[in-house]
C-alpha cells in the first residue's frame, strides 16, 4: 500500500513540474508578444510623427510661413 501511495504522490508531483514548465513557457510566449507589440506600436508612432512633421512643413511652404 505504501509504494502505490508513494508512486500516486510522485505522478502528482510529475504533473505539478510539467504544468509549472508549461505555465511558465506561455508566460515567456506572451512576454515575447507583449515586447513586440509595444515595438510595434513605437514604430508606428515614429511613422506617424515623421508623417505630420512632413505635412505641417508642407503647410508652411505653401502659406510661406516658412521664411
């Protein structure tokens, strides 16, 4: 009776190490999509400032407030 009590208890503690692996691999995943999300979103932003930089100096070359 003690080894199948001893053999449940080391299944368990199996499965509590794989579950932790796994738990702790789609933690990294989605810290992984986490960090390229946000350097994605810089980027865009980037594009975005570049863009209403180019057309407010647009503006200003054809009001000629630029001189």
């Amino acid at each position: 009776m003690a080894d199948n009590s001893q053999q449940m208890s080391f299944k368990a503690g199996q499965a509590k190490g794989q579950t932790q692996e796994k738990a702790s691999n789609m933690m990294d995943k989605m810290g992984n999509a986490a960090q390229s999300a946000k350097e994605s979103m810089q980027e865009t932003g980037q594009q975005i400032k570049a863009k209403a930089q180019g057309a407010a100096d647009a503006v200003k070359n054809a009001t000629g407030l630029d001189k």
